[in-house]
C-alpha cells in the first residue's frame, strides 16, 4: 500500500510450498494437518501509519490476488490482541479480529495467544474489482 510514492504496508502470501517456515511450527504439525494452498505469513505497516486500516488494506489486496490466481484455501497465524496491550510492532502476523473480520474461522489454537484462522477463496476470472469482504469469495 502506499501513501503517494511511499511505500507504507504490505502483507506477505503465497502458496504453501513458497512459505514453508512459519511461527509455531512444531505445534502447528501436530496432528498431521492438511496444508492449506496459501498462507498469509506476515504484514509490514511503517511506524507512522500504524493502527489506520493499512493492515486491512494489504489483507484485502492479498485475497483479491489469491482470487485472481485461482483462489483455494487459505490459512494465516494471527495473534489474539483482545483486551491486551500489545504494541503493534510485535503484531506482524496480523490480529485475529482483522482475519474474523474477513470471514476466517478459527482452527486451533498456536501458542498462547495465536491461532491458526483459515477460509475459501472462490476464483474470480477476468477483470474488475477485488470482491467485497466475507464468508467466502
């Protein structure tokens, strides 16, 4: 995302053979899970542009892309902040109110305070705009 020429944000995704390393990786095996066809590994937002929107904007741009490629499923690691001081520094995985917010459904819990959050995302063919938030895509 920018704000004029500067870049102010941006979220890491890609398929999951791309982004093989993630936080949490031993618990995250356990029980063998089924890999998702993306992840949506972390964000970056410049000091001056956090806690406005720019992480909601990357999330969106990055679904909108992982449409346009094909959709599937898509899974992310977002750590729960709810009634917790965290600065946002430390929030690179995202909050799990901005995944719910965007129809993610919790899976199972990853560490104390991050959870693995997983949705569909319908393909989308052609040009156009990035569909509206929700459910599924």
């Amino acid at each position: 995302m920018y704000d004029g020429e500067t870049c102010v944000g941006w979220c890491q995704f890609g398929p999951t053979g791309e982004l093989p390393r993630i936080k949490h990786r031993r618990a995250y095996l356990q029980g063998d899970p089924e890999l998702p066809d993306w992840r949506i590994t972390c964000f970056f937002v410049h000091r001056g542009h956090r806690r406005k929107g720019v992480a909601a904007v990357a999330l969106e741009g990055a679904l909108g892309e992982i449409a346009r490629l094909g959709g599937g499923s898509v899974e992310s690691y977002p750590e729960d902040a709810d009634g917790r001081s965290v600065s946002a520094s430390f929030l690179y995985n995202g909050t799990l109110a901005l995944f719910e917010s965007r129809g993610f459904a919790r899976t199972r819990r990853l560490g104390k305070h991050h959870w693995v959050v997983s949705r569909t995302v319908r393909p989308v063919t052609g040009p156009g705009p990035v569909p509206e938030p929700g459910p599924e895509r």
